[in-house]
C-alpha cells in the first residue's frame, strides 16, 4: 500500500476562534493560517463577523477581519476591481478573486485557503515566482518591426482583431494553472494553462510577425501535451475565460500550420 509522508510542518493544528458580539446576521469565515516565522504547523482560525457591517465581496471579509480582528491577516490585493489578479485565492474549493466573490453565493461557512498546490509565503499569499518565470519564456510583448520602432498605427481589420477576443481579458491571476491537475504534478516543464492563454494571445494576433516562432517554442518546449483536457483551468477562471480551449487552439495550429 502506497504510504504518503507530509513535509515538516505540514500537519494542521487546532485554530483560534474569533466570536463576534453582535449574534444576528453573523457569518463565519475560516482562514488558513501559516507564519514562517514562527516556524509551527498551519492552522484555520474561524472569525465571526457581522455581514451588517461588511461589504459584499470575500475581499470585504478579509479587509474588515484585518482592520477590526486580526492585522497580522495576510492576502494579496490591489484593485479590488477584478483588473489586478492578486487577490486569487481558494474560496469555498475553488481558485478565484477574493474581490469578485459574493458572499452570498456562498451557503453556510466561508472556507479560505491559499491558491492550491503553490509554495506558502505567508497565509494567503503564494509564491508565483515559478509561474510568472514561465510566462516569461513565451515573450508575452508583440514582436513587430524589431529593430526598427515605428511610431506609425499597428492597424487590424474587425475580424482580427476579433482572434484575440477571449485571451486579451486575462488579469495573469493564475487561478487557471494552480487548479490545473497536470501542472501540480508536471509544473516544472509543463508552462500550465495561463501562460500557454498567453501564448495564444499572441499567436492569434495579426500584427505579431513571430508566429511561427512562437509555435515552434511552444511545440518544443511547452510539454503542452500535458493538457488533457481536465477542464478545471476553464472551471476556474473568474474572467470567465476558457484556457483549455486556447490550448487546444495552439495544438492544432502547432499540428496544421508549423
Ligand atoms: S486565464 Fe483566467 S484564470 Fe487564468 S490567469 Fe487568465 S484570468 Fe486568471
Ligand atoms: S484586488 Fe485586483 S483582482 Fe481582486
């Protein structure tokens, strides 16, 4: 029988628990908890708050444990707008933005982990170092007249420019490639679903002159093969964007067109 043996640290311990003094209207909020520097096990402390006195977004939630209860609480955020893709986290077992999540959507406690299967920095927060290094190896910047700025309009017919619908919207929040099955287990080679998004973003742009570069790196070293189609980065995305379709998309072009 398979034996499974958890790193350091890893074993949850028993949480604090944050009453709130108003009884009515209460929801309660369980957060994953871990300080580095402390150097003890994980924990989720459940925090009561009143959601008279709250916004309408799990961000609003944090926020206000973080002012009120707790400020050594720690996520990422910035925009509070859905434009900025840091405040990604797992809510209630799925990878999304803290700040376009109502609470109401959510029945019964509000669970909230950081985003799945990435190095913990601190709480919520993730270490993407990894993830936004491989977004750099597919030159996520247009390549056009290189060597020779121009200062003259890069201009594209309604139809091309409608190729790129669908994948100019991603915030590079990472929701997508941290639920993605195959980069949990492959994510030292595989680029995983928001980077390969990228890639499609500029494959599929007309005023792009390096296509058929761009393929050949991501035929050669994307191991984009690894996408099986598991659906979760599509699932996830708080855009509403569909990352296994663009890949599927680099497939064929990669079979097709190289
Ligand atoms: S495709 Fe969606 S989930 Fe993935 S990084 Fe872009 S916005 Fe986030
Ligand atoms: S705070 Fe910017 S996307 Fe949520």
């Amino acid at each position: 029988m398979a034996k499974i043996s958890l790193p350091e640290n890893s074993k949850f311990v028993k949480g604090d628990y944050y009453k709130s003094e108003n009884n009515n209207n209460v929801k309660k909020i369980k957060i994953y908890r871990w300080n580095p520097d402390t150097k003890s096990n994980p924990k989720i402390d459940t925090f009561e708050i009143n959601l008279d006195q709250c916004g309408q977004m799990v961000l609003d939630a944090l926020i206000l444990i973080k002012d009120q209860v707790d400020p050594t609480l720690t996520f990422r955020r910035s925009c509070r707008e859905g434009v900025c893709g840091s405040c990604a986290m797992n809510i209630d077992g799925n990878n999304t933005l803290a700040c376009q999540k109502n609470i109401k959507e959510i029945k019964g406690d509000i669970s909230i982990f950081p985003l799945t299967h990435q190095p913990v920095i601190k709480d919520l927060v993730v270490d993407l170092s990894h993830a936004f290094k491989q977004l750099s190896f597919i030159e996520p910047w247009l390549q056009n007249n290189i060597g020779k700025p121009t200062k003259a309009e890069q201009k594209q017919t309604v139809n091309e420019r409608s190729k790129i619908d669908g994948l100019w919207e991603c915030i590079l929040c990472f929701s997508c490639t941290t639920s993605c099955v195959s980069y949990w287990w492959n994510g030292e080679k595989y680029l995983g679903p928001a980077a390969l998004l990228q890639a499609s973003r500029w494959v599929n742009d007309s005023r792009d002159q390096e296509r058929k570069k761009r393929l050949k790196y991501i035929e050669k070293n994307s191991n984009i093969h690894n996408c099986h189609s598991i659906m979760n980065c599509s699932n996830s995305c708080p855009k509403g964007l569909n990352p296994a379709k663009a890949i599927a998309d680099l497939k064929k072009q990669i079979a097709t067109n190289l």
